[in-house]
C-alpha cells in the first residue's frame, strides 16, 4: 500500500466521521427545537417558561388597589400622607358642613384666575352637564327636573339674592349640597367646582350689566316672583 493510498483513506475516514457528526448534530437539533417548541405551545392554563418573568408578570400595585403587602410585613400606605396634596391640586377646603361653615365661606374667593376663552367654554360644559338638568340652561330654575316637578324647590340663579350671593358660599353649596341640592363633590373636583361658579357668576354679571343698563334695580325674575 502506498503512502498517498494510505493518507487518502485517512483523509476519506475523517470526512465521513465529520459528515456523521454533522448529521447527528442535526438530527438533535431538530429535536431540540420541536420539544421545546410543543413544551412551550402548551394549554393556556399551564404556559411556557417566561424569558425574562419580572416584565411578563409585573410586581407593581396599582395605586389605591387592595393588596396583601401588609401582612407580608411591608410598609405601604394606600392613601395619600397626611397634609400632602396632590400636585397641581387646589388646597383643601376645609370649612365644615354646617351653619358656621356656611358663613364663613362668605369670605372665601375664587382661587382660579379669571378663565380664557378656552376654560370658559369648558366651565360651560360642566354647567350644563351637571346644574342644568335642574337649574336650566338660562339659570331660571326651568331645567328638565324642575319644569316636570319631578325635584322642586330648585333655586333660580337669576333672583337677587343668588345675584349677590358671595362665590365662597356658592362653592360652599356645590361641595355640601343644601335643601334638596345634593353635593357635588364626587362629580365635580376642586378645580372643576370652582370652574363652575366662576361661569355662573360670569353669567349673573350678564343679567346684572343688562338691569343695570335697562335703569331697573330687580330682575326680570324677581318680577316674576312679586307676581
């Protein structure tokens, strides 16, 4: 046997055993790749492992929400710390819901600036969708509710004495209620409340400038009241 007869079959058995190789290496490859994938293609009660679990399933508590964190020995407050307010919030108001908190809300002003001509617009909105229903879209106590006595005693904004009504004491009844009026606290918030008085006393200026202008001291609707 020559010597190139020789290397030549050396060569031909290492290709062989390297093909082998290759095809084994391949062979479980392919059944790697299908085991995992059915392990992973399982029921939807029983999925697969999650790559990286602290993003799939999300260790965060929703605020307010209930949770266990305090029987696990974890400090966490679900409200908000005492004497903290929220930011951008209005200061708290914090006249009582009594006689005494009434009078005193008389000396209470309106802490938004005077509205542009974009929350204006939205004061209004907020009027008609929560006060007219009762009070009506002109303030005359012929909103829906009233006219079909279905809540009466409903105040007319336009009566002098809502003319001159103090905007802290009008804020004071939108936060409180009063008589048949329920509150609005849960509607409408600090800001938002205040929104909506400014709007109504925007409006009661209008009828004032207008009584004013006509030389009449009452309004059309405490003549209609005499009568």
């Amino acid at each position: 046997m020559s010597v190139e007869y020789w290397l030549l079959n050396i060569n031909m058995e290492k290709k062989k055993t390297i093909f082998h190789f290759k095809s084994l290496f391949r062979g479980w490859g392919r059944l790697i790749f299908f085991a995992a994938t059915i392990i992973s293609c399982g029921g939807k009660r029983t999925p697969g492992r999650a790559y990286m679990p602290d993003m799939v399933y999300s260790r965060a508590y929703e605020a307010y929400a209930p949770n266990n964190l305090k029987e696990k020995g974890i400090n966490y407050l679900n409200y908000p710390v005492e004497g903290t307010i929220r930011r951008g919030d209005l200061f708290p108001y914090t006249l009582t819901n009594d006689s005494n908190g009434y009078t005193m809300s008389a000396g209470i002003k309106n802490p938004l600036l005077p509205m542009d001509s974009l929350l204006l617009p939205e004061a209004q909105r907020l009027f008609m969708i929560n006060c007219a229903i009762c009070h009506g879209a002109n303030m005359d106590a012929q909103g829906p509710l009233a006219v079909t006595g279905k809540i009466g005693g409903v105040a007319n904004l336009k009566l002098k004495q809502y003319l001159v009504e103090p905007e802290g004491q009008m804020f004071h009844v939108v936060t409180y209620g009063k008589n048949n009026m329920g509150s609005y606290a849960a509607q409408l918030d600090r800001k938002q409340r205040w929104m909506v008085v400014h709007y109504i006393k925007t409006e009661q200026e209008k009828e004032t400038t207008k009584n004013v202008a006509a030389g009449t001291g009452a309004t059309s609707a405490d003549s209609a009241a005499k009568k």
